[in-house]
C-alpha cells in the first residue's frame, strides 16, 4: 500500500464485533438463496483448509525476491503469477503498462560535525532513499540539517534558513493512534510529509529532504516510500536517528554528509496479470479480485503485497477447485505498479474504459494479512443490506463487519471505484502494519497464516457471491 | 552485555514481587541503624528525582556515539567520564588496560543461486560481521550454504559435507521464554552458537560461518557479539534471512556470496575509569559500583552499557549531593573492553591483587535500565539476612527482590566475586533486552528514564549501604 487510506482500524471494532454480530443477527436482512448460501461456506471452509495462499507469497518472496517495477523480478513475477493461474483453468492475459523504473543505489548519511562531535569520527544515520527524486552525486553532499516539525515552521524559516541545507520533517508517526487501531490515520498524518516534503524542502531552496520514517517500529529501520519528484534528494531517516538529529541540532548547528544515488530510469514495459474465470450467464460482466504484484525492494514485499495477489488467486482456486461456476466472470488482477506511480491501473481504466459499465464489483487487498474483521465497503447505501447476508457467512472468522472508510478502498481499484463500480477494501487489523511496511522487515515471516486463510475467505466469500447473486450491487 | 548469564527474570517475579514483600515484612530481618535507613530513603528519593544518568547516555551516546575498544569515541568516552567524575569530585585514575582492537569492514551477503533464482538477480542477506575472527578479501567468497540446527547435526554431516562451505546455525532464540521472563537463559541457549560456531564449523574445514542473531526482534536487524576466534570468517545474518536460508536450503542447494572484512589490528593502549569517593573510617576498603563504557559499534551502546556507568556515575553523584561521608571508599568504575576480551576486568584484578581483600562489594548494572526488581546476589548465605533492611528501601519502587542467579553476577565483577567479595548484579526486566542489544537499534530512546531513576536508586542504596553499614558483608 502506498497511497492515503484513512483506514478507521479501532480495537473498538474488534470488541464491537459482538454488537456487530448482534445487529445483523437482529436485523431482518434479505436472505441469499439457499444454493449460493451453502456454497460460499464452502469457500469460505475451503479457504480455511488450504496453505496455496501462503506457499504463492513464500514463492514469490524467498524464491523470486523483492519485485520493483521494472527489476527481473518482478518481470518473473508476472510469469509466474500467469502461469500458475493458468494452472487453475483461468484465461490469462498479460496487459502492458509502461511505467518508470527507479533503481536504488548508495545511500549512506553520517553527521559530521555537531555539539561535542569527537574529533576524526562520524556518527552514522541510517538512511534510505525515498522513490522518484533526484541523486546526489556518488560522492554525496554535505551541509547542515535543518529540523522542522511541520509545513508551517519550515514556511516560517523560510529560503533564507533553508537555501542550500538539508530539511528534515521530523514527525513522528503516532504510535499510540495505531496500536489503539487507527494506524491508517496515523499513517496518513505523517506520510505527507514523505509525500510532499522534498517539494515543499526544494521551494525554499534546500539541497535535499530526509523525511523521519513513516511507521511504528523502534528498531531503527528506515521506511523508504514514494514521494513527489522534486529534483533534489530525498530519503527516509530512521525514528532512532531522526532524535538523534533533532536533539543535537538542539545544542547547535550539526552538519550531514549524504550520499543516495538511487535513479529513475527509462520507462519500462510490463505488465498486469489479468486472469477470467468467464461468467456462465454475464460473462460481460466482471468482479474484479486483487492485490498489487510490484513492491518495495528493501525488504520481500510479503504483506505489502505478495499477501493481496495470494489471495486473490487463492479465491480463484477455490471456486475451481468446488467445481463452482459463477454467472459473471471472476477476473483475478496481480497489478503492476501500485507502489510508485500507478501506471498499472491508469493502464487498465484505459483499456478498459469502453466496458467500465460491466464492472459490477472490485476488491482489493492491499493493507497486509492480518486478521480480517469485515470489509471496507464503497457502494451505495442501497447496497448495504444486500451485503450483509453475505458478510453474515464470514461470521465465524470474525469477519462479517461492513464498513465504510474515507478515502480510496485501494489505490488500483480507485479508478473503478470513482465510475460508480462498488469497491471493497478488507478491513485488516492493521496495527503493527506500519511497523513493516516499506521496510527491509516486510518478510515471510510476517505472513500468519491462519490470518492469511482468513482472508483468502473473505476475498472468495464477497468475489464469488457478486459474481453470482442474482442481481448485481446497485452502482454508486 | 557479552557473556553468558542466566538471567531468571520471570512474569513469576513480578507478581512475586507481593509476595515477597509480605516475606520481607514478615521475617523479623536485622533492622539498620536509623540513621542509615534514613540516608538510604533519601539517596533512593534522590535518584527518583534526578535526570543526571539520563543526560549522561544522552551524552555517551548522542555526541559521543559507539564507543568500540580502542575507538577515538571510546577514548572520549573515557576522558567525558573522567572528567564528569571529577567534577563530581571523586579522585579519578585512569588505569590502564591494554586490548585488542577489532574493526568492522565491508559487510554484505547475498544468496547467487537456489531454487527458482531469477537469473540475473541475487536476494540479498542482512549480515553483520561478529568480533573478533578473520575477514574474507574483499571480494568476498562464494559457496554453498549448509543449515544445522545444532552442533550434533554438524558433527553428523561431517567435513566431507562441510568442508568449503558456509555454515549457517540456525537456531531460533525462543522468543516465549524471555517473553516470560527468561530472557537470559533463551540467551545462553543459543548465544553458544555465536560463541563457539565459527571454531566447530572450522575444526570441519568450513570457509564461513554464519549464526542466526541472537536475539528475539523480527524487524530484520543483526545482532553483532563477539566469537572465539577460529580463523575463518563469522558473521550473524538475522532471524528473516536465516529462514529464508533454511526455506530455500530445503528445496535445493543455496550459494552465497559472503563478503566480511572487519579485522583484528594491533592491540591498543586504552583505560579503565576508576573513581573513588574516599571512606572515612576505612579508605582502604572498598566498594564497587560500576558498568561498562565500551559498546558495540552498531548501535550506540544505550543499554549496552552506557546505562550501567551512568547509574554508578549517579550513585557517587547523589551521595556527594546529600553531603553524605561513608566509611568505606566508594569507587566508580567505568569498565572497558567488555564486549570483545574482557581486557579491562582483567588488568583491573591484576593491578589490585593485592588488595583484592579489601575490597567489600561490588556491583554491576549490565542488562539494560528496564525496570529494576532488585538484586543478584552473589553473597554468603550469612549475609542474605543483612541485605534485607537495605533492600526494603527499595519496596516503594518494587525494587526490593533479593535473587541468586546462576552465572555471574557480570562480567566485569566476576573476578573479584570468584575471589568471594559479595557480587552483586541488578535484577532488570529484561524481556525486551535481547531484542535490542548489540543491534544498531540500542539507542538512547530505548531507555525509560523512570526505569532509568529506579536502576540508580538500587544502585546508590545498595552501594551506599555496602560502604556505610556497620560492618561488611561476610566474603563467600
């Protein structure tokens, strides 16, 4: 996940689960036909049952790697996510998208003189490039740190304090919000400042922009991430180092070498993996099921988001593996370049913009593995009633709440969800996600995989009955 | 911390903490003179109210940084603290020790064909070099990878199966132990490995060794430490890339290419900081409260030790403050060399052997500034009973356990316990210690000043107590 996603995660709502099970046991909702009932507890006992999610994530995070846009990786990863869907019957395309490649290189940083600095020495920081902005030279530059809190306070240094010297937004990400269950609004509080920061830093003439790392962990890992091109460098720092700058810039001026060579490249060609399981009455009309194939190549991309691809595909398994033969076409997506500038679903509205009607529903999962508890629900109010003997399936994983957050249900999906086509994000427990999130810790291990099952079910459970209840969501 | 101790540090104890309170106030213990217990509320009170220790690491580690033996920072951290201790008005020697000097090099690792391998591409291995053994060119070398899980399983491949290969230990340290409070004997368990891997995988003819960190933090960090010197290189790859390792290992044959060049260089003229607080009755015997100033190079050596020297640095500051004269002489000591060879304790015990009788206490803070329980005591079980009216100074802070572990007390006292002066090491909690110890993450916000406040209060009460009581604790 990359974009802004208020993304409403409350430890409220997992103790609310029982009033939320309460209310739709109370609620008269219309009932699904027994038929489709009994065979979406299939699924979802199916899901439940089975470790192909997590043996394609091991697959595509030990054995292929980190997979940024543009890498031989990541060009194996297409390959492969299309041939093993082939594997399951499904008819599989590969969409061109041309989108830039950036490649990392050097990054180091070391303060090089400040209050008490030990003659001869430097004190490392940990850094790492932040995608889409400029290089230093191999050499690197050197100048002084300045440390603003906000927007606001480097508008008020202005270009005089600013010109030449290397800005640091040095907001902490709110660690308490998150773990309280609002980590995508506190993830959305400081990633402006990795957003927008280099832009802002280069108005008022700074030589580069370090931004602290967007996340919870302490463990001084930094957290690399998109940011607006804005010709001079721009990095992440690590929690750890970015006190380290501030409090000794609190007792003078402290003054950085800084090396990040990482580059954008040509536009490369690749692809999205589009795979149809064709619709038996509407095969016109799709139910899109996906996650984003490309990552960050500091750490696997395992929940960010081999975890989304995995269970997409998995749900596709399922339905074939249940001799099940929806009315509308399932269509998996793996889409290519969530992370850095989206060309994978500009490239798909695009293409498709002439069938965008036949688009009756598209899920997303792109905020790791963690337990589901429902989903986040971007449909007309009409709708909500429809849903909610569907969801009512997912009750005994504890994932039948229907929600609606702020903001996109998942960036690739975006461009479907603003036609009107109903759009459904999952409701991850995404407290610890931006712990790892971007980070070389974003690994196998992260992966639990009764969770993954969990959402194998959920993406199965809603991807099957909109592809076959017998009339599709009202559009937005 | 470097060396092996189990370190009981069970939940248990914490809520045992109740318990053996009411042990305490049941057991008609020896009471202390009044004047003394009031001295002792007073310097606790004191230590609870000061920032001192706390702008000490902030120091040690922010404007001076990683203090490895022999570094230009290690020896401004010996003259700071030397000077720190003279203002405080100490009479401050600065006592030779001569130790070898280690330096990192390059380190990188990456895995260059297995199972799937992309071509063209490598998944790179977090790795860090560990102290104290011998480097690869800088070329590095390139071989198979074979993954034990034990010495056993080494023994039973066997060098025909070994032999010019990378050995990787991969044993997990168990996370739910020291989560429940055995923190240190999940350590000792596999920090053998770490000690002794490289020297069994040679005897075996290996080209390298490699140990899986140990430590319980899963945010892809190494955990550097030293290893008995076997001539080959050894290096710690962290727990994500051991599974990675091992996962691929299973599917077939794994090559690394494996570059290591830290190096031993020429030994170095460094220093113990030896600080002494004269005592007035009897200046000749003396009591020790200390920890050690050198750190690992990674991090910035926050809870590894710069803590254990600022709470001894607090202890001789508070008595000083409170205009308090004890018999015996307080001596501070700031300990170097720890980590790699033990070099400092042991010039220490050399140029004191003399008075290795006069010496009444001695006490080290060497696993982190987490909440302190009480003590580890290492004393004759006549002098249990005395201890108790001084550690009930410590119940208001729930600090008052008097515990025996086996092992050390701490590596830097062990010589002047095994010769029977009562020992004494400080009972933190220190289920989150091993995540962060020897990793670049060991830096000044992973201490809590009011965990920090409490250290120095055991440390200045039992210190003070030790020095003032009436008469010493009996030897062992």
């Amino acid at each position: 996940m990359s974009r802004t996603k208020i993304h409403l995660l409350c430890f409220c709502l997992v103790i609310g689960l029982c009033h939320a099970r309460q209310a739709v046991a109370q609620t008269k909702a219309p009932s699904l036909p027994p038929e489709l009932a009994k065979d979406l507890a299939a699924l979802r006992d199916a899901a439940m049952a089975s470790d192909y999610a997590y043996r394609q994530i091991a697959h595509l995070t030990e054995n292929i790697g980190p997979r940024p846009v543009g890498s031989p990786q990541a060009e194996a990863a297409v390959q492969y996510v299309a041939g093993q869907l082939r594997e399951l019957g499904l008819e599989v395309r590969l969409e061109e998208v041309r989108a830039p490649r950036w490649v990392r290189g050097l990054e180091t940083a070391e303060l090089v003189d400040y209050s008490g600095h030990v003659t001869g020495t430097a004190q490392k920081v940990v850094v790492t490039a932040l995608g889409g902005n400029s290089p230093t030279s191999n050499d690197g530059i050197t100048a002084e740190v300045v440390v603003v809190r906000s927007f606001t306070e480097l508008e008020a240094l202005g270009s005089r304090a600013v010109s030449g010297k290397i800005v640091l937004f040095n907001v902490a990400f709110d660690k308490k919000k998150a773990a309280s269950g609002y980590a995508g609004e506190a993830y959305d509080e400081s990633v402006i400042y990795r957003g927008q920061g280099a832009l802002r830093a280069k108005a008022l003439g700074a030589a580069a922009a370090l931004v602290r790392s967007v996340g919870g962990a302490d463990y001084r890992i930094p957290h690399t991430g998109g940011s607006r091109a804005a010709g001079i460098p721009a990095g992440a720092v690590t929690a750890e180092d970015a006190d380290l700058i501030a409090d000794l810039s609190s007792q003078g001026a402290v003054r950085m070498h800084l090396v990040l060579t990482g580059v954008m490249k040509e536009d490369v060609k690749t692809f999205n993996v589009v795979a149809d399981l064709k619709g038996t009455e509407h095969p016109e009309q799709i139910v899109i099921v996906s996650g984003h194939l490309d990552s960050w190549d500091l750490g696997t991309g395992a929940i960010d988001d081999a975890a989304g691809v995995a269970v997409a595909m998995e749900a596709a398994r399922i339905v074939q593996q249940l001799n099940l033969h929806p009315r509308r076409t399932l269509r998996v997506i793996a889409w290519m370049d969530e992370e850095n500038f989206g060309r994978g679903h500009e490239a798909y509205a695009r293409a498709h913009s002439a069938e965008m009607q036949n688009h009756v529903g598209a899920i997303e999962s792109d905020l790791g593995a963690g337990h589901p508890m429902g989903v986040d629900a971007h449909v007309a109010i009409a709708a909500r009633d429809r849903l909610k003997p569907i969801m009512q399936i997912l009750e005994p994983i504890g994932a039948n709440l229907i929600h609606s957050e702020e903001g996109s249900p998942g960036a690739d999906i975006e461009p479907l969800v603003s036609a009107g086509v109903p759009g459904f994000g999952i409701l991850q427990d995404a407290r610890t996600y931006f712990n790892y999130h971007h980070t070389p810790a974003d690994t196998l291990d992260k992966i639990v995989p009764r969770e993954l099952q969990e959402n194998a079910a959920v993406m199965a459970v809603l991807g099957y009955a909109l592809a076959e209840m017998p009339e599709p969501l009202p559009r937005q």
